[in-house]
C-alpha cells in the first residue's frame, strides 16, 4: 500500500502565517489598551514619563503627605514626642517594629481612630511607616487618618528598614 503524502498550498500558508500576525498584534494592542487603561484608574498608577527611581516613586505615593525625614522622626522619638503607627500586616509588626509603635494597617484606621486622635491631641506628631520605599501602605494609612480627621499624619518612607538600618531601637511580639 502506497502512502498518501498531503501536499500543502504554499498560498494557504501564507495566509495563516498573516492571519497569526496579525492576530498576535492585534493581542498585543489590546494588552497595552487595558495596561494603560487600568494604570490610569489607580490611585497609585505608574508615571507614563519622569523618574522611575525609588524616590521618584516614593514621591508620587506621597502626593499631597507630609514626609518625616528619619533624623527628624529619631528626635522625636527621643523626645517622646511621637506616636509610630506600623501599617505593615500583624504578621511583620510581630516580627519587629520600632519600639513602641502600634500596628495600624489602613484598612483598621477607624477602630485606632479614638486612640490615635487622643494622642494627637496631646501633642503627639503621629507617623505611619511600612517596609521599603516603594510601599504604598503608610501613605495610604496616612490618607485614611487625615479622611477620618486625624489633623496632621507625616509619612516616614521606608520607614522599617531605615529604622533598624539606622540602629534604632526596635522590639518584638506584640508591642
């Protein structure tokens, strides 16, 4: 028995090879259409021009805050002047957090709000911190205080790692 060899039409390839293309184009588009789409809707989007630097970063996440410079934050800390709010998980804060500071993540911002208010009234600066400086949690704490009527909230940017890097004094468990 004879075997049957199918013969293609270089014409019919041709044609699924263009037709292929210009269906990846056509998915590559609309992948860029809905990054675009969906980076323009987010509170935190990424900057289309500019810096891409961590400061840079850090700054369009802080966008209407107040950031504390760390030296700043350390002689208020000394001075016993300053009430730290972790907005890191309990999980980190467990781990370790500046010495004295609550763990306050921003979703959690009304049932702290009577406590934080309290001590900030009394004259305490109130600072969120996180890990890392491209962490959008203390500001976000920070946005979430403010709403709530929390008069002034500073943002220590990588406020965890510059902290124990620093050799400040830090504890662990639940504070």
């Amino acid at each position: 028995m004879a075997a049957v060899t199918k013969v293609r039409n270089p014409k019919t390839s041709a044609l699924r090879l263009r037709q292929g293309i210009r269906q990846g184009i056509f998915l590559v588009c609309l992948g860029a259409l809905l990054a675009a789409g969906f980076n323009a809707i987010r509170p935190t989007g990424l900057p289309w021009i500019g810096g891409w630097s961590p400061a840079s970063i850090a700054a369009s996440r802080l966008r209407g805050l107040e950031e504390i410079p760390l030296q700043e934050a350390w002689s208020s800390y000394q001075e016993d002047k300053a009430l730290f709010l972790d907005a890191r998980d309990p999980v980190s804060f467990y781990e370790g957090h500046i010495k004295g500071a609550l763990n306050c993540p921003p979703g959690e911002a009304e049932s702290y709000l009577e406590e934080v208010m309290a001590r900030a009234k009394s004259g305490l600066e109130v600072i969120a911190y996180c890990d890392g400086v491209d962490c959008p949690l203390s500001p976000e704490l920070a946005r979430n205080l403010q709403g709530l009527g929390v008069p002034s909230v500073k943002v220590l940017v990588d406020g965890w790692g510059r902290w124990v890097g620093a050799g400040f004094p830090i504890e662990k468990g639940g504070g």
